[in-house]
C-alpha cells in the first residue's frame, strides 16, 4: 500500500527527464491487476487508482501516443465513477478524467464517451452536499464539452436541467455549472431548456456577491443571446440590467477579477448594440409595411416585447451609453413617427387598454429617458433640432391620439428643464436655435390649442409657457408672437371656467404663469385691457373665503397677491409720469388721460383694502410682507374712494402690526393708515372709537420710542395722526 502511494507521489513530482516507454505501460497493467484484484479493500483501491492517474497524466503531458496506456484501465476508471458507495473513489476518478481532458485530449478519447458523461453527471446529481467531488464531475464535464460537445449533449438530451442548479452554496460548484450551461447554449437543440428553465431563475447569479460568478453569468449570458435572439426579451424581465448597471460603476479591490468583469462586461455591452440595431431594423421594416388591418392587434402584440426593451436599454444610464449610436438614435425617431402614423390608422384601439397603448406608452418612457439622458444629450445635440423637435411637431399639430400630446409636451418640458441649468451640456449656439424653435412653432399652437385641453395637458401646456417665456430674449418679435395668440384671453376664460377649483393646482398654475408673464409692461398692459382687474378680484376674495391653512392655497395667495403687487406698480408708474407731464407741460401728452383711464378701471380693487390689512397678521410673514406693500399702493391710487373701509378688528391689527414691526413697514402702514381715515370720515370714527383707544395708545408708545432714537420722520408721521385722531 505504502508503495503505490510513493509510485503515485513520484509520478506527480516527475520532471520532463524522465523517460517515457513501454515499462509504463507494465506498471499501468500491474496497478489495474492489483484494482481488479483488492476491490473490497477500499483504501488500498484509492491509492491504487491515485497511483494510475498520475501514471497516465505523466503519460498524456509528454506523448500523443495513447496506445502506452491499456483499455482496460480506461474501463476500470469508468467503473470507479459508478461505485456509488466509494466517494472518495469517485472523487479520484473525475480527478483524473478532469486533468486528462486539461493535458492531452487524445490521451482522454477512450474516456470521453456518453456513459462516462452521464456517470459525471449522476455524481453531481447524487453526492449531496460533498461539493468537491461535485466540483470535480462539473469540471471534468465542462473539460469534455469543449472538446466532445457531442457527447456531453447526447447526456443533456435525456435529463433536464432546472433553474434550481444554481442553488448551490459552493462559488466553485456554482461557477462550474454555469460554464458547463455556456457550453450547452451553443446548441441551438437546447432552446426550450434554455429560455424556459435557465434563463428566468438566472437572477440569483447576478445577486451574486463572488466577483468571479458574476464575470461567468454575463459571460453565459453573451452566449445564450449569441445563439438565441428572443432570449433578451426573457432577460429583460430579470435583474440583469440593475446588475451591469450596479458593476459597471464599481471595482473590486483584486484587478484581475475586476479585469475579468469588466471584460465580460464590455463583450456584453457590444452584443447588446448590435441587437438593438438588429431590433430597430426589424421594427421600422414591420412598422412601414403595417396599415389598419383586421390583424393589427396580433401584430402590435408581437413588437410589444421589443418596444419595451428598447423602453429597458434606453432608460439604464449605464447600458445606454455604451449601446446607443447616432445612428440607433435616427432609427428611434423613425420608428416613432411611424408609431404615430399606425396610432392614427387605429385610433379605436387607443381609447381603452390595448397592446398599442402600451406602445404608445414605451416610446413615451424612451423618449422622456433620452431627453432626461444629459450624456446622450451631450453626444447627440445636432438631433434635438434635425429630429426630435420635427417628431414632437407633428404629435401636437397632427395628432389625434391624446397620449401622444401628452408625451409630446413632457418631452418638451424635459427640455426646457435642460436648458434651464447653468451648466447645461448643448452648446450655445444648439440652445439659442431650440429656443427660437420652440418659441416660433410650439408656443402658437400651445397657447391657442393645448392650453384649452383637459388636464393634465392644460398643465403642461402653462408649464412650457411659463418656463419658456423666462428662457427667451424679450423682444419685439417675442412681443409680437405672444400679442398674436389668444393666451391671455385664454388664461381668463379658463380662470372663469374654473371658478368652482380656485383652491386647485390648475388655477395654481394659471396664476403663476399670469405672474411670470406679468414681468414685462407689455404683456401687463395686455392683461389689463382684457380685464385683468375683475380676474384678480374674484380670485383674491375667493381665495380669502377658506381659512385653511394648505400649502397650495398658501402658494396660489402668493401668487395672486405678487400679480397685484405688479400690477398696481405699473398704474402707480403711470400716474406718476402722467403727472410729471402735467407738473412740467412737455412728454406725452396723452399721458394723462390714460392715467385717468387705468386708475378708473383699478378702482373696484377699493375692496381689497379691508382684506390686504387682514393679511397683515397672517403666519407666513412672505404674504404678510406683500400684503402691507399692497395696501400702501392701494391706498396711493385708490384711497378709500368714500368707502367705510375701517373696521374695530382692523383698527386691532394695525396697532398688533405697528407694534411688532420695523421701522419701514411702521412708515409705510402709518402713511396708508393715514389716507384711510383722512378720506372717509366713517373710518376716521372708528378709528377714534376703537376699543380702549387701542390704536390711540399704540402711536403714543411708538412715538416715545421713535423720540428715543431721534427718528424724526416716524415722529412725523405719528404726529399727523395723532392730531386727525385726538
């Protein structure tokens, strides 16, 4: 026993000196004798057999010649594999089948036959949890598909092969089963297997937290979609995607697993560029021979699975950026205006849920993806003009499928966000044309049609108008563009039609596109002439009616109160140059009589006084704030046009205010206190009655400490009050 041991031991220390001949072939017959002979004793058949690998693996690294080695050692090693009460025999044997297959092929011919194969895979299938003998049957598999995939296949063609081989607990057992199904997938014969059993249980792999098992998945990957194209539709309902995109971004601390990885990685990234051109080609060749024919609705189910993994590759940053060419991006816009034209043939098969519809809602989702995609953006510039403003032009123009001016108006607001940022990735001179684009040929048809649709495409039509309108150089022709729609007229008309919803995000949006555009004076005066005055004045009061205290009312309040505040700036200029002209005698002479004009048109706007000082004790101190510089203009160009404006509470919040106030706001609240009671003697009244002489008391204290810092304009201001007052 000891002596087969140290006749094992030599062999597998030999060096290329020693010589090869027939007495090798005499010892070979001696040890298979001696196996024969001690079948029962089970560690001298172990050294036995270790012994006779390492005689025939010396043999195989230096000759081709197998006829030193007898056949029947070649059977003797084949019955080891089947003693199934000897694992440590069994071991030994795939032991030696595995390095045969690694040294020499020629020298494993004899071994490389079906009923080896199958007896390797019986090993694997029975051993439980021994995973080294399990190892070494996968390896010794995996060694004899490479060279005798026939054989191995014959094996495959009467078992099966379930998703639960990659439950193993062993990295190596695991990573040998995959190597074994990558040279498996070659054979086209093994689809079936494949596509149902294999490739949906694939997502464990690619959880897998061993660097090297993830590197084989994407590799067996590579080969499953080298040979079967449908298999990526199957994968793109796994984790696949969330994985290269989690790998791509990290490294691992061992550079050659990180090499390997990201070799894998690349080589799949490749093959997924050409199935996406492939996919686009065949795609846009179905799409242009497709018209409205009683087997659309099969024919929109089978592109399904396409559309939404271009929706998959197109939205994953990471793929996209290796995958997606300028010429891929042409074909996507291609296929989309086709999309668009089938839509409009089958426009009954878009009111309710439908294959085409889903469609409809993938390319959505891959054009928002592309826009959103700032490094396609950066790579693809020129196309936003040449092709995707064209495609959204004819969505919102031609369309009557309301989805795709749903998506259309996203896509162009995407943009815009885009062209918002500071450091925004299209060169400037790609930005000023897509701004004048957008300007000249969306915002007519936005503000004269979308704007008057159901929402959410009324929102998103105010969205583009209102951040359009902050992008662009406001000229003349800008001017010019906007005076000829009908938008503000719109806006009104909407804001009536909307009474009923004055709390809601649609008239939030509304007022805030009105307070965007109400920046500049022409625009203002526009808005004005078509009745501005009386939209303020019901959407003020009806938002004053709720005393909640919701964020969107806050904002909508914010809103209308900035609006006014614009507004009433823009008379108070007026009336100022218009006296200046009647001061001096020389300007426009016509200057006065429009001041008179616009200040008779403010003047229902009298009966925000009484509100604006009401929100003066408001929490929110930005309404507070804009509430007190409305009442100071209210007060300048309207007073209290005989009105009893004054009320006790009133009277109680202006003393709260003057008292918790800065000097600023003291001044300017005195001065608006002061037209009010000096304009109405019924306010005045009030003012003199109010309880405990509240306000009375109020001046007096502020006008001791006003002495106490020697601020002579506050004292001012008190005195002359005082003195209406007492």
């Amino acid at each position: 026993m000891k002596a087969t041991r140290l006749l094992g031991i030599i062999f597998n220390k030999a060096t290329d000196n020693f010589p090869v001949s027939s007495s090798l072939t005499d010892i070979l017959v001696s040890l298979t004798e001696a196996l024969r002979a001690n079948s029962k004793e089970t560690k001298f058949k172990l050294y036995l057999v270790q012994a006779i690998g390492e005689i025939m693996i010396f043999i195989a690294g230096r000759t081709s010649d197998n006829s030193l080695v007898p056949g029947f050692t070649y059977q003797l090693i084949g019955r080891c594999l089947k003693d199934g009460d000897d694992t440590a025999l069994n071991h030994a044997a795939c032991k030696i089948i595995e390095n045969l297959l690694l040294v020499a092929d020629k020298q494993a011919d004899k071994l490389a036959t079906s009923d080896i194969a199958l007896a390797l895979w019986n090993i694997v299938s029975t051993v439980g949890n021994n995973e080294h003998i399990r190892a070494s049957a996968l390896a010794a598999l995996c060694h004899m598909g490479l060279s005798y995939l026939d054989v191995v296949q014959s094996v495959f063609d009467k078992v099966t092969i379930k998703g639960d081989i990659f439950q193993s607990t062993s990295s190596k057992v695991l990573q040998y089963n995959i190597t074994l199904l990558a040279i498996l997938a070659k054979r086209t014969k093994n689809r079936t297997m494949f596509i149902q059993d294999i490739l949906p249980k694939m997502n464990v792999l690619y959880e897998n937290t061993n660097v090297l098992i993830r590197a084989k998945a994407y590799t067996l990957t590579y080969v499953l979609l080298s040979t079967y194209n449908e298999s990526l539709y199957t994968l793109s309902d796994t984790k696949l995607f969330q994985a290269i995109e989690r790998d791509v971004r990290r490294t691992s601390i061992d550079p050659d697993e990180n090499d390997l990885l990201h070799e894998a990685l690349n080589r799949l990234t490749t093959l997924f560029s050409s199935h996406l051109n492939r996919i686009l080609d065949e795609l846009l060749s179905s799409t242009e021979q497709t018209r409205k024919t009683s087997s659309a609705k099969d024919t929109f189910k089978k592109w399904l699975p396409s559309f939404r993994l271009i929706s998959t590759i197109i939205g994953n940053h990471c793929i996209r950026s290796r995958v997606v060419t300028l010429m891929s991006i042409k074909k996507l816009f291609k296929l989309f205006s086709n999309i668009k034209l089938i839509a409009e043939l089958n426009n009954e098969l878009t009111k309710g849920p439908s294959s085409l519809t889903e469609i409809i809602s993938y390319v959505s989702q891959t054009l928002d993806a592309f826009v959103r995609a700032r490094d396609l953006l950066s790579l693809f510039s020129e196309i936003l003009l040449s092709d995707l403003l064209p495609l959204c032009s004819q969505l919102l123009v031609s369309s009557n499928v309301d989805e795709f001016s749903l998506f259309s108006l996203c896509i162009l607001n995407e943009l815009l966000n885009e062209l918002k940022l500071i450091d925004c990735v299209l060169p400037i001179h790609i930005q000023n044309d897509i701004k004048q684009e957008l300007y000249q040929t969306f915002l007519p048809i936005i503000c004269d049609k979308h704007i008057l649709r159901e929402e959410p495409i009324s929102i998103l039509s105010l969205r583009f108008i209102q951040t359009l309108w902050t992008l662009i150089d406001h000229t003349s022709s800008s001017f010019s563009i906007l005076s000829q729609s009908n938008l503000i007229s719109n806006l009104f008309n909407l804001i009536i039609q909307n009474k009923d919803k004055s709390t809601g995000t649609f008239v939030q949006g509304i007022v805030s596109c009105l307070t965007t555009l109400s920046e500049k004076r022409e625009i203002l005066q526009t808005m004005i002439e078509q009745g501005l005055v009386s939209i303020q004045l019901q959407l003020i009061q009806d938002q004053l009616t709720f005393t909640t205290n919701d964020r969107i009312m806050t904002n909508i309040l914010l809103e209308l109160l900035s609006l006014l505040d614009r507004d009433l700036t823009y008379v108070l200029d007026i009336v100022k140059r218009a006296l200046q002209v009647k001061k001096t005698g020389t300007g426009d002479s016509d200057l006065p009589s429009i001041a008179e004009k616009i200040l008779q048109v403010h003047k229902p706007l009298v009966t925000l006084v009484g509100p604006m000082i009401n929100l003066l004790s408001n929490e929110d101190p930005s309404i507070s704030k804009i509430a007190l510089h409305n009442l100071s203009l209210l007060t300048q160009l309207i007073g209290s046009e005989g009105k009893a404006i004054l009320s006790k509470n009133h009277c109680h919040i202006l003393s709260s205010t003057l008292r918790t106030t800065d000097t600023t706001k003291q001044k300017l609240l005195l001065r608006a206190l002061k037209r009010l009671i000096s304009g109405d003697k019924r306010s005045l009244d009030v003012a003199r009655s109010n309880s405990n002489n509240e306000l009375t008391q109020t001046l007096q204290q502020l006008k001791k400490s006003a002495a106490t810092e020697a601020d002579a304009g506050l004292i001012s201001h008190i005195d002359d009050l005082l003195h209406l007052l007492l």
